[in-house]
C-alpha cells in the first residue's frame, strides 16, 4: 500500500488505532481456519462510525480491499486478510447502547460479545438466543455476518431471525439504518439480505437483537443407541411428532470416546451413538414432553434412556457435548471442523457415507452435531506436519459437502462460505442464481472492495474447479470475465 | 400495446388464458385498496413456470410493465395494474406439491391460497403460521409479496419467518431456486430479500414453508378498560412479563359498538377498550400463564377480566373480533384501512393523536389492532360520494403514519407500501437509503419492467412530496433523474 494512503488513513484514527509492523499484524493473520494465513498491509482499529465512514471513503476511492473483522472466531476464513488489504477491526465498538425490557430488543455496538448481550438483560429476565460455542468470544456483528447459529437455534432459530435492526457503512462510506425495532419494516429487507452476507455488503457498526423470555425450566435426556441407523430415527421420529427441543444433539462412538476419555461424565462408551434431547418451558409441560420423548426413543430402538434428575444433572449431560471439541483435539495433532446441513431423514446414510470416505482418505472422523437441524460437523483428524494431509483433509472435506448437496441439503449450516466453501457453491448454486449474486454485491459494492475473494465465487472460478450447476439453461459465459 | 406483442404473447399461452376484453379485465383493474383503478393492456393467465419465463421474455425484450397477482386481497395498492402493462395472474399456480411432515414443511405453487396448506397439514397434525385475515382468499405469493402477518404473528412470526425457499422467474425470464428446506442457505439470503418485494424483484412461482405442531390447548381472555391509558399499559406489561401471547389484540370504544350492534357477542360497550390476549400451549401452562395474565390486566386497572370457561367460548370472544371490520363497514358508506406499527409503549400516546387527528379531519375513526405488535390498523371512515371526501381520508391516512414514524415505528406492519404509502417511505427512509433500494431493484430488474411506480419512490417524488429525510448527509441530486 501506498504511504500516501497509509498516512491519509492513520490520520482519520486516534493515537494507536493503526497497526502495520509484522509482530502486532500476525494476530490478524487468520481467524480459527487457521490454515489459511495471510498478512494484510495493516490493521484498523476505528473507535466511531465517523472513523469507519472515513477509512471506507479512502479505501473505495483508492480501491483497497477492507475485511471486516469482529472476534476472529469465525471457522470458515471470512476474515481472512487480504494482501495489500485492511483489516478493519470492530473490536472497540464494545458498548452496550440499550436494552429496553418493554420492547423485548437490545441495541449494541457491533463489536460486543455475544454472551455480554444475555448477561446485561439477565436481570430483566430476559437473553439473546443464538448460541455459538464460541459464545464467550465471538461479537455480534461476526454473527450477523455469517448468520451463527447454535445449540439451540432448532426451536430459536439463526441469527437471521432474532435481529431487528442493522446500522451500516456502505462500501462508499454513507451510513444506512435499516430494519427497525417494529416487527415488520416497510422497503427491501436489507437486515436479512446483510445477515450472512460475510462482510461483503457493507460494514454492520450496530445491531438491534431480540431478547426472549429465559424458559423458566429445563431439562436434558441422554439415549443411547447400539446402531446410527436408530438414533438417525430418533430424531425423526421426535420431530415427526410435533416436538420441537429446546436442543437435540448427537454424537458417535469415536466422540463419545473421547468426550469419556477427557471428561468422565459418564456417557455409554459402548454406544454406535448418542443423542442429547433438551426440552425447556413450564415444568408441567417439560416433565410431560420428556416422557413422551423417551417413549419415542425406545420405540426407535434406544437402548437406554436417562432422564437428568435435576439441573445439576442436566448440566453434567451437557458437559462433555460442549467439551467435545477440545476433547476431540487430543485424538489427533490437527482437526478440520466441516458444517452441511442435510434434511433429517438421511443422517444415517449421510454418516454412513461419511465412514466410507474416512476409508477412502485414511483419515479419522468424529462427528459431534446438531441432529434436530440436520446440520453435520464432522471433524476430520489429520496432522498438519505430514507432508500432504491438510490437502487430504481440505478434499475430504470438500466430498463431505457434495455428499450433503446430493442428499437435498446445503453446504453451510452455520459456519459460513468463507474460504473454505467456496468451491462447493459452484455445486450449491446454478451460474444464473451465482450471477444473480453477483449483481447483488454490485448493487452495494461497485468497485469490490469489501472482503473480495470470499463466499461467492466469479463464474470463472468455478468453471476452472469444473463443477458449474447448469439447472435452468444457458451458461452465460459473456460475465466469466466480468467477475 | 402493439397487436405483433399480443399475438406473441397469445402463442406462448394455453388457450383462455389471455383477457383483453375490457368486461373480462374490469375485475383485474384494482385490488383490496379500491380507491385506485386501472385497467391493463390485458390479463394473462398461465399455468407454467416455462410460460410464465416465456411472458417475461417478451416483456423484457419490449420494456413492457409486469404486475403480478394472486388474489388481489392485498390493501396497499400492490397489484393495482399499470396503464399498457400486462397483469401476470398467479391463479393456476394451485397446485400442493409436496406436504413433508418430517422435515415439517410444504412446497406449494404461488397461487395456492393460505387456508389451504394448513387444510393439507391438518391430517400430520401441523399448519401454517402466519394468518391474515383474508386467509381463505389470498395467496402463499401474495402472502410472499407483501411479507403477510396476521393475528399470531406475535409468537409466530410474518411470513418472512415462515418460508423455507422459494421458486422465482426472473425479469429476464431465468429460473432461480433461492433458500432451501434446511434452516440456513449458503450465498446472500435472497428469499428474505424477496419476502415483502412486492412483485418488484421477480415474480414468484413456488414457495416451501415451514409447518408448526398445532398447539395441543388454547384459550382467550377479554380485558376491559375504562381508560385506554390502562389498556395500552395492560399490553406493555403483559410483554414486560416475559409472557409470549399466541395473539394480543385490541379495540377501541367505536370499534367495541360496532361489533356488539352487528354480532352480539357479549363485549362490554361502555369500555373505552378491551383487549383480547390468547394463550397456547400444554394445557397446565396455559391455565398458569392465563391467570398471571389476569392478575396483570387487573394491576393495570383493567375493571373486569374474562377467561373464557372452554374452546367454544374462546371462539365467542375471537368471534367478534373477526368480524370486527365487516361491523365497522356499517358505520359509514366507506371506511379506509390503514396499517402503521410503533414501540408498544406509546400505543396510547398515538391513539389520542388519532382521536385528535379524527376532529381536525372530521372524519370518524375506529381503532381494531394487533396490540402485542404495536401493529395499528385505524380505520377511517368516510363517504365516497361526498366529493373530496376520500381524498381527505387518504390524507388523514397519511398524517397517521407520519405519527407512527416520529414514535420511533414503520409506516408499515403487514399490508405492504403498494401505491398507497410510497410518498410516506420518503419519510421513512433517507436518500441514500432509497438510493440503496434502487441499486438492489436494478441488480434484479435492470429494465424496470416488475411492478413499476409501487412499494419504492424515486427521488424525484419525494422532492416533490416535499420530505425527502436527509439522516446522514447530502442528497445525491444526481441520482433523482436517473430514477
């Protein structure tokens, strides 16, 4: 970058907003797809949106590439740095600016934690429902940004659907309100359209979230199964009849051993697969549905059924699920976190599919997921020192999530496109839907400045990975060199 | 429109399923908002999604106007016909293509009316959320269109929370299938984009939707206030409360007589309000919460409170509320609906503003609304053969939703913008907001073709409204002869 820029930029900051020497930069290297590292030309640090508007304005006249960045706890390379590129950190719009009780919604800065949103409402009663595991460090405005979802967004939905209202700076640099605390909001629904969009439509400064009643009461169950196949069933079948938990997880045998492994709380290691159902509401009803759900885990074949005595035990259940990461991490030097989303009716033959290709690959496979929404995280274990297994890795991976497109599914549940999917949504989308894409992003973001590169691949990218999805016609190769 | 266009036209289509008579297109020529007429250069009815990209083909290529329709229900002007455009009547599109009880959803065509999805749910035990109350006309695409709500829109969200994917022919006649049934979708979410486009983005043929459990129990209480003061406390109190009512609705004196003179359903017509609050759920919890329910109402000063004794008295109470606008249409020759939604806490604040507006005017209004949403509906009554009359209504509507807009609301809870609030979304939105809204209409539209002059005023209109809302900074001059 130029030092002209570097000076014009530095001087629309506070003292110590700019970082550009490589020991301080290296922290904004990567997110947690640590496999993929760049170094920008610097980072930002802007305290107002007056400085955001300033840095955008230079950025775009000047045509330099800006990723936003909230926490870094995104899995999919959505704030991975561009060369020559900003890094525009949110970290200081770290304020609370409401919650109002009566409307049920808060206001915060975009760079706020998501777990502070739940603690300043709590003493209302009231919390934010989107859940990520990274929940103690991943910021509101990341979520917005890649739609996070959660253990329980199976009865409280994705993020998408507990935000009210967005503030953003344009690729331009102007300031848009868009949404409002009102349920419905009259023009485009650009609140929607922006939650998701990775970074690439425009730079959310602040967000207006819904809050919700804390349930007054809650309770885990624990089933265990001797085969995928009937645990797969479970889940159907709780859904089928009319229930929707609070949370309903699985895990396998491999995640079960080494969940027991690290944590001892008591899971069945000789289980082919667990399942973890919580239902929350009034205690009358939650008893009522708990029983019901373990009448239907029997009649699907389970096992074992153990209804948690108390929250302490409901806590314990849960304990080694939200474990389950770290513990996997001590299987194996590296593990690649994958996400697709498959309709619940083909859990079973989707992992079964899966264990073929670990096969195939010679690479280990965990699987550690949210069963009620059909959204799969399978953790491929490899060791990033062999010469060649990350590849292996990325290309399981890769095959996981066109296993998931032929069975009806998506390739992201919650983690986002990033990097890392990119090619597959040359498989996800046709040419006709990717243009359509793309026209969007030209709508908000003529020159390409925000997060170029990430989460809608040009046309000409997927005709070199060989895979564009030609549903409905034509190919329109006249925009290949467009984008 | 040229004869060569027509004959074209006529030869993609199945016979019957072009009106050009003048007869025939009468019943085309306006939808629910009356006061606006026009008739189109024809009617066209197709009952593919090849003929319906083959219309939009020809329409693109010749710049010809395209307003789609379902049943014409909406009150907003939407699918009020343009002058030399063509009608695209969704109506054949009646087909339910796929009721999938285990992924809990639907795939219908557009022109499937609403009742009937929750009718071919009924059977799984499931239906469909979002209920306005022309329910048993209008359509799942009209539904889209406009973003529908309905009395339980409250707990279960506006259309845009309810639909899974959608099925779109674009201006230029492609096929795009955006969303999908799994909770999250990879790419920019374009069907929240298109829910509440109002036929502007594309034109919509098939729908997914999610289906919810019905509730197992459900029971109505009627709340009476001598002030509506209390009445408006009541509500904000109930949500203050942390309880979730499945509907939350209210009535002013006018509309209390109204509907007593013309059904006899027993409301007390000396209150200056009453509020109906239903609770849904396990039965237990239902009785729980009603109670807690009461005793709130009664704190906030309600003079008598009624739980209704069982389902058939539930059904009285609700009896009278949905009969509430044929009652008031026996007030007066006319009356015009309006729908604004504000923060809870001001609802009584914005009803004396209306109260005082009424006198200014002259013209009598009746207060019959979604409460718990903030979502008003006043209806303005009024006598379309005294000469200016409905032009007064239209203005006094106006004035409504600029109350609405200063109280912190939208100018919009569930009927859309269509013709009829366009000059307000200049009060509403700032220029660089409209401008964004442009920019995304020329991403889907670059023609103009889809629904020109509806739901997103150019610049150069709202200069001439006089009140372009200039929020953060200058007014892009430019831009107002460009759209």
């Amino acid at each position: 970058m130029q030092y002209r820029v570097l000076a014009e930029l530095k001087k629309c900051l506070p003292p110590d907003a700019m970082i550009t020497d490589e020991e301080r930069a290296r922290v904004y290297e990567c997110d947690g797809l640590s496999g993929y590292r760049q170094l920008p030309a610097c980072v930002l640090l802007p305290e107002t949106v007056e400085q955001v508007q300033a840095i955008l304005r230079i950025c775009y006249r000047e045509k330099i590439p800006v990723v936003a960045r909230g926490a870094g706890t995104g899995l999919s390379g959505g704030a991975l740095p561009v060369q020559d590129g900003v890094v525009l950190g949110l970290a200081r719009f770290n304020r609370i600016l409401d919650i109002n009780p009566l409307q049920r919604s808060a206001r915060v800065q975009s760079g706020v934690v998501n777990i502070s949103i739940s603690e300043a409402a709590s003493c209302h009663g009231l919390y934010y429902a989107p859940d990520p595991s990274s929940q103690i460090a991943c910021t509101i405005g990341g979520n917005v940004a890649e739609n996070a979802g959660g253990v329980h967004c199976l009865k409280y939905g994705l993020t998408v659907h507990n935000i009210l209202a967005l503030k953003m700076v344009t690729a331009e640099g102007d300031v848009l309100e868009i949404g409002s605390e009102a349920l419905d909001t009259a023009g485009y629904d650009l609140s929607a359209l922006l939650t998701g969009s990775e970074g690439m439509l425009g730079i959310i400064v602040e967000v207006t979230v819904k809050l919700l009643p804390k349930p007054p009461f809650s309770r885990v169950l624990l089933a265990s199964f001797a085969e995928i196949e009937a645990a797969g069933r479970g889940v159907a079948d709780i859904i089928a009849n009319g229930i929707v938990p609070a949370g309903l997880e699985m895990m396998d045998k491999a995640a079960i051993g080494a969940v027991e492994a690290y944590m001892h709380v008591g899971y069945p290691v000789h289980a082919a697969a667990i399942l973890l159902c919580e239902i929350d509401g009034v205690e009358e009803e939650v008893k009522d549905v708990m029983a019901q759900v373990a009448q239907i885990l029997r009649s699907a074949g389970a096992d074992e059924v153990r209804i948690a005595k108390d929250a302490s035990e409901s806590e314990r259940f849960w304990a080694g699920r939200k474990a389950a990461f770290p513990a996997v991490g001590r299987l194996a030097p590296d593990y690649y976190c994958m996400d697709g989303t498959i309709p619940r009716k083909h859990i079973a033959s989707v992992l079964n599919r899966i264990t073929t290709l670990s096969g195939e690959y010679g690479l280990g496979v965990v699987n550690v997921f949210h069963a009620g929404d059909g959204n799969l995280h399978p953790l491929i274990l490899y060791d990033v020192s062999v010469p060649g297994e990350f590849g292996k890795a990325e290309e399981f991976g890769g095959r996981i999530l066109e296993v998931c497109v032929e069975a009806g599914g998506t390739i992201t549940g919650e983690h986002g496109v990033g990097v890392e999917k990119i090619n597959q949504m040359c498989i996800q989308f046709t040419a006709g839907e990717l243009t359509q894409f793309h026209a969007v992003k030209t709508a908000f973001d003529a020159r390409g400045i925000l997060n170029p590169g990430k989460a809608v691949p040009t046309l000409r990218r997927c005709a070199e990975f060989g895979a564009i999805h030609v549903r409905s016609g034509r190919l329109p190769f006249a925009d290949i060199e467009r984008f």
